[in-house]
C-alpha cells in the first residue's frame, strides 16, 4: 500500500478532546493563581499597603476630618478687665467655636498671633467698653480672624450675632435686651473676600512639592539598585553622604522650579498676593524640598523594587495631604489627629507659605514651623543616611 492510499490516524471523538483542554486551562490557571499568592505573599510591602491603606482612609476620614471645627485657638485683646468683658468672652466660649489660649494687652502682640498663625480668632475689648455700653453709646466690639482658611472661619464668624443675647441677659437687663447695646465688627484679615484660590494656591505648593519630591527621589535610588547600576557605584571611593548629596541637589533644583512655576501661574492668573520677603520664601522651600528628599531616600533604602517605592511613597502622601491642612481645617480635627499632623513636613510648610505671602509674615513669626521643619529635615537625613550605610553591609 503506497503511503498516499495509507488511512490517516484514528483521532479520539471532539467531545473528549474539548474535555481535556478544558481540564487543561482549569489547571494551567490554578497553577498561575497559586504562584501569584506565593509571589504576594513574599512581598510583605504591598501586602501591607493593601491592608493599611484601606484601614488609614478609614481612620481619617471617620475621625480625624471635621467640616465644622470647634474649639478655635483665639487671642483677646483685653483693655478692660470688666464684669461684661467677662461676660461676653464667656459667650463667645459657650458657643463651642473659640477657646481663648492668650490674654494679651499690647497690639503688636495681638497681630504677631495672628500672623504667626497659633490663633484663629482675636477679639479686641476696647478702654472704656463697659461704661460706653451703660450710657447707650453702642461701642464697637472687634473681633479679627485668620480667613486664610475660609472653611475654618465661617461657621466661627455666622455665630457672633447669637453672643449678645447670652452675654447681656444677666449683666445689663432681666431676659432680652431690647437692642443692640454694642456693635460687632467683624473683619477677616489676610483674605476679606474669603476667596477659595488664595488658601488653595499656596497650599497646592507644598502638595505637589511634597508628592514629587517624594516620588522622584524613591524612585531614582531604587532604579539603580533594580538595573544593577548601584553596585558599580558603591565600588567608587564614595561615601554614603556624598552619594545622598549627589541624589538630593538636583532635585532641589527642580523643586524650584515647581514652586517658581506654580506662584508665578498662582500670580497671574488667581491674583494670589505675596505679600512677604520672597528670599524668606525660597529659604525656606529649600528646607522643605530638602525634607522631603530625604524622607524619598529614606523610602528607597527600605523598599525593593519601584512598586513598592511607590507604594509607600503614595502611604505617605495621603495622610499628609488629609491630616496637614490643606484639604480640611486643621483646628478642626481632634487632638490625636493634630499630633500626627505636626509630624508631617507639609503642615508645617503649609503655615509657612501661606503666612508669607497672604500675610507678609517674617521669621520672627514663623519661628516655631521653622524650627519644626528644620528637626524633620535632620531626622529625616539620619535616618537616611544610617539604613544606606546598612544596606550596604
């Protein structure tokens, strides 16, 4: 029989074969599905990121943002220490929005609260205020607030027309008084209009400064170790500060540029004033990108790969642009919160460079922020520079 007349090989029927590729893909799945949980299971930091980040969203947005703050820090001008005076700073107490932390009596001190930003609120009792009440004169009761927030000051500043009633019922007259015996002058300092783009703009500085800076510098580092590139490099007589250094500078460089970009935009076109020393300003964005950078390489040192530099840089971020101030009033959020918060270099910076340009503050008034960014930065570099030299043994 010649090999074309030779019958073709007898094939099993189809059902039985389709049964068998079936079989086949259930199984080629399983196997994958099985070495993606091993493979998850050895990386412990993104196992932790999908368990903490759900957790952490939950945790800050359940209870540390609060819309409607209560208990604002505030300051009182007292020029007289009278029964009404009393009285009303009591009234403005019970209505649960300010907590008066200071007693000052000079105006200079008065303004530097403000504009260093330790209080919200001030209210100034005028000389002679008491007796001009009595004699039906209607004095002028001035209370001054911090509008850099417009969230945090309006529900504040809606409540000062319900203090009358409470502070006069018992000091002047039995039940309501029939008028106003004084006027209440409101006057939101820093931003009158109480414009949502001179709080948003100066904040988006840091936000951005704070995202980036973190990002590129975790990044970098972990690229070199991940294409083989550190190692050649370790081999160079180089130090692990100077290789820090060398990561940093240029990043710093482009730090300014983003801050530089985003005023002269926030300049332009929001009219967002800046109304303080601009050298002060960009002195102290170098201490903030620098902050940052080291916090970025620090990341890197503990991370193993660029997901996971990621990942941990964006762990970062999101408390920092929740629990610093800038989505939501600071003031607002319950102690614990505001601990957390003051550990975070964008809360700081936040402070600084909106009291720079919408105040014109100086560094007399930022002293504390200053100070507190400057013990971040240099807690932030040891640590860096201690888990690279561990790396490296």
């Amino acid at each position: 029989m010649s090999a074309v007349d030779r019958p073709a090989p007898a094939q099993g029927p189809a059902p039985v074969h389709a049964i068998r590729e079936r079989f086949g893909f259930l199984r080629r799945s399983y196997a994958m599905l099985i070495k993606e949980f091993i493979q998850l299971k050895r990386d412990r930091v993104s196992f932790a990121m999908i368990v903490m980040l759900p957790v952490m969203q939950l945790m800050l947005f359940g209870y540390a943002i609060n819309t409607t703050p209560h208990h604002l820090p505030s300051a009182v001008l007292l020029q007289e220490d009278s029964d009404l005076a009393r009285s009303i700073l009591k009234a403005l107490e019970n209505t649960a929005y300010f907590r008066f932390l200071y007693e000052v009596h000079d105006v200079d001190d008065f303004d530097n609260l403000l504009k260093s930003g330790k209080v919200l609120f001030g209210v100034e009792i005028p000389r002679g205020f008491e007796r001009a009440v009595r004699r039906g004169d209607k004095p002028a009761l001035l209370v001054a607030a911090d509008a850099t927030d417009p969230v945090a000051a309006s529900a504040a500043m809606g409540s000062l027309g319900m203090i009358v009633q409470t502070a006069l019922k018992h000091d002047l007259y039995i039940g309501d008084p029939p008028e106003m015996p004084f006027e209440i002058r409101a006057h939101a300092r820093y931003n009158p209009a109480a414009s949502s783009s001179l709080n948003i703009v100066p904040g988006l500085v840091g936000t951005i400064l704070t995202m980036t800076m973190l990002i590129f510098t975790a990044l970098s580092v972990t690229r070199e170790v991940e294409r083989g590139t550190m190692e050649s490099l370790l081999s160079m007589p180089i130090k692990p500060v100077e290789v820090m250094f060398g990561k940093i500078v240029p990043y710093v460089l482009v730090g300014f540029l983003q801050a530089f970009l985003i005023i002269s935009i926030g300049v332009g076109l929001f009219g967002v004033p800046v109304l303080g020393n601009l050298f002060l300003l960009a002195l102290l964005s170098t201490l903030f990108i620098t902050t940052n950078l080291s916090i970025g390489y620090t990341i890197s040192t503990v991370v193993q790969n660029q997901l996971q530099a990621m990942q941990m840089s964006m762990m970062f971020f999101l408390p920092s642009i929740l629990l610093s101030g800038f989505m939501f009033p600071f003031a607002g959020m319950p102690t614990w919160a505001q601990y957390v918060g003051e550990c975070l270099p964008l809360t700081h910076y936040l402070r600084i460079v909106r009291a720079i340009m919408l105040k014109g503050a100086s560094m007399q008034n930022l002293r504390f922020d200053t100070l507190a960014l400057a013990a971040l930065m240099l807690l932030a570099m040891t640590i860096a520079v201690t888990r690279f030299r561990r790396t490296l043994d």
